[in-house]
C-alpha cells in the first residue's frame, strides 16, 4: 500500500497530496481533510482554506452599539 504524496505544503500548513487511487487529498493545518478527483479542484479547495471566510460572512458581524 502506497502512502499518500505530498505536492504542495503552505507556510499555514495545509497541504495536497495525491492519494494512491489517483484521487488527491486537500488537508489543513488540523489534518481535517477532503478528497477530491483532481488537482484542479484540490487547489480550488486549498485557495478556500489559505483565504478563510469571504464576504459576506466575514463582515456580517458588527459590534453592538450602546
């Protein structure tokens, strides 16, 4: 059995690796993965990780007048 390549690790720490079934797998710092069928769509899911929440969520949250 084959362990995993890696082929890309980030200064934050997640990572692809490409899997022995030819699928890759998109990984963050906490070792919380996901698998995809291609490095294509592996790097989507690594640019979503390295970028965090995009609007709106990351500025929906206001602090409470008084």
């Amino acid at each position: 059995l084959m362990q995993p390549t890696l082929i890309t690790e980030t200064p934050r720490g997640n990572s692809i690796q490409r899997a022995d079934n030819g699928q890759f797998m998109v990984c963050d710092c906490h070792q919380v993965c996901k698998v995809t069928q291609s490095l294509y769509a592996a790097e989507r899911v690594m640019e979503q990780m390295e970028q965090g929440y995009q609007f709106p969520y990351s500025t929906a949250f206001h602090a409470k007048a008084e």
